[in-house]
C-alpha cells in the first residue's frame, strides 16, 4: 500500500472546553467516515512518533517550548489566548501531531510509502515561532518541512496550504528561505489577517473573497498555483490540508465541497509525481463541520491514494 494514515491516541485527549469547534468529535467524524468508505483497507496505518525538543527547536524557540509545558495544567484548563487552551493532554497531543509530519517525512523519504496523511490535533498552521494562537501550539507542517530540509538533504520543499484561514506561521517561519515554496489561498479579510505584503519571493499568497465557489478557486488554483509550483519543481509536497472552506463549516463563507477537495488533491499528486517521486504529507488543519470533514478528508485520502 502505497498511503500512510498516522494518528496517535493523545489527539483524541486534547480538548479547549465545551462547545469549543476544534473538538475530539473531528477525528471521530473522519474516521467514521473513512470506515463507511472502505478507504481504511486500502491504507497503511500506524502511531505518530513524538517529536523531539531538537526537531521542535528548528522552527520554534526554546522558550516557547517552556512556556506550554510551564502553563499545562495539572487539571482544568489554561488559556493561551481567548480562542486557545491547554488542558491535561495538551503537551502529549501538540508533541504527538508535530511528530507525526516527521513519521510521514520519514516514511515517504525511505520508500515504505508514497504518500501519508496526520490524522492529527491539535492543528499548526497558526503557530509562530514564539507563541501558540488560533487552536494551534506546535506548528506541525514547518516542523516536518525543517527536518525534510536538515535530516533528507532536500532542496526543494513545497508547502500548498489550502485552510480557509491563513497560515500565518509557517509563513513567517519560512519567508526568504528559497529551499521553500508556500503557495496558499485564504478567504481575505478573516482571521488571523497577518499575510504579508508584499510577501517574500518565496511565498505566494493568493487571497480569496468570501462566497467563492470551487469554480473561481479551481481557476485560481490552475492558471495561478500550479504554474509556480511546476516552475519549482519540489522533491517533496506537504499539504496543509484544513477543510473549514467547505460550504457547510461556518468557520468561513468560501463554497468548497468534497470534490473541489479531491481535484485539488489530484493536481499536486499529478505534480508529486512528476518531481517529487510521488511524495506527499499532508496534515490535517481546520475544518469545524463535522459532516463536511469526514466526507471532505474521505475524499482528500481517495485522491492521495488514487483510489
């Protein structure tokens, strides 16, 4: 089996308080529909391995670090910030998703498999170099693009974020650096309203008006994205996969649906294979419909999968 699906237990531990959208409910809503679909069959499957202070450490800054493990709590819950919060598993849960890009990474660079997807939460796109916000701590997909970079001697790594939010993280962690390619599009103005203009030549940020349709993104993606990332031909792809532009999530006004997922999906595996020997990890991001996440990352999976 040529798709790797990583998760770990202490994901479904993590939680921010009642009512709270980035909710254990999530990893329960894909994975019920991925057992409905059969898709599980097809795919390997294993635990994320933690990751370590020192794969942490390149994209974060030591005090950061201190800081989550200074303030988790004993019990209850601590706020980072009004949206964000630690409790019990917090630590376990962000240090399980930040190394599960990295069990990904190490998969699809030693052959076992050509493609993976984390399964993962707490989400990382938000996560800056000094500071958790926007339901993210660790921010897994720069982690995982760092170690590519420093432990596979890679040139050329290419992020695609295609969250309805911004991810303003892995942005400001990779900015000028020309090993790496961030090419996302956001519903704009929405939160966290922070991507840069004009950005690095390295990044390139495509805003979207709410009320978009999967019509307008596809062009966008096609005649805008596409073309940058062939002109830069990575040796490996990372998604980050966040489905909160589905038509149903209320957590943006973009009109995506499964199938806007899957063709994008089918794109970059096009292009994986093309100059990256197939090779993608993608992380799960937002994505608050619970429906709609299950049958949106369902349909991202079939796609990485070929199926």
């Amino acid at each position: 089996m040529e798709t790797l699906y990583i998760t770990h237990p202490a994901c479904r531990l993590h939680e921010m308080g009642s009512g709270h959208p980035e909710c254990p409910e999530r990893l329960d809503a894909l994975n019920d529909q991925l057992v409905a679909s059969g898709i599980l069959d097809f795919v390997d499957q294993c635990q994320a391995e933690p990751a370590s202070d020192a794969d942490l450490l390149r994209v974060h800054a030591a005090e950061h670090l201190a800081y989550l493990r200074r303030h988790a709590p004993a019990s209850g819950y601590f706020a980072v910030d009004e949206d964000t919060a630690m409790n019990t598993h917090t630590i376990e849960a962000a240090w399980a998703a930040a190394g599960a890009g990295i069990t990904g990474v190490d998969a699809v660079m030693g052959n076992t498999h050509r493609k993976a997807f984390c399964a993962v939460r707490p989400p990382g796109h938000h996560a800056r170099h000094a500071q958790a916000m926007g339901f993210c701590f660790l921010n897994n997909i720069a982690v995982a693009a760092a170690y590519a970079l420093e432990q596979h001697g890679l040139e050329r790594v290419a992020v695609v974020d295609f969250d309805v939010h911004h991810g303003n993280g892995t942005e400001e962690m990779f900015a000028g650096d020309e090993r790496v390619l961030m090419c996302s599009f956001f519903q704009h103005p929405l939160f966290p309203n922070s991507h840069q203009q004009p950005a690095a030549a390295n990044m390139l940020n495509i805003p979207i008006d709410a009320y978009s349709k999967g019509d307008d993104i596809r062009m966008l993606f096609s005649d805008v994205l596409l073309p940058r990332l062939q002109a830069f031909r990575p040796q490996l792809i990372l998604i980050s996969a966040g489905f909160d532009g589905h038509r149903e999530d209320e957590m943006g006004q973009l009109g995506l649906v499964e199938a806007d997922y899957a063709w994008m999906t089918s794109q970059l595996v096009a292009l994986a294979d093309e100059t990256a020997s197939g090779r993608i990890v993608s992380f799960l991001e937002g994505g608050y419909s619970l429906s709609a996440l299950g049958r949106s990352v369902t349909a991202h999976i079939r796609a990485l999968a070929k199926l």
